[in-house]
C-alpha cells in the first residue's frame, strides 16, 4: 500500500515539474519570467 502512496507522490511531483517547464518555456509568459532577472541592472535615482 505504501508503495502506491510513493508512486503517486512521485507523479504527482513530477507533473508540477513538467508544469513549472512549459509556465517558464510558454512565449506569453517570456517577458513576465524575464524582467526580474534583468532588474538589477536598473538605475535608481532615489
């Protein structure tokens, strides 16, 4: 029985996985995923 629960666990996982890959790779979501990364390379007159 523990066995099923482990198997299903993994799935599970790895289609949240699967999932956060197609979310960062979807075009749409490209310039969303991207500015952070860029943002410390931004001035700030403050």
């Amino acid at each position: 029985m523990s066995g099923w629960i482990y198997f299903g666990f993994t799935v599970v996982l790895f289609l949240v996985f699967i999932g956060i890959i197609i979310h960062y790779y979807n075009p749409k979501n490209k310039e969303k995923v991207e500015k952070p990364k860029y943002r410390i390379f931004d001035e700030d007159d403050k």
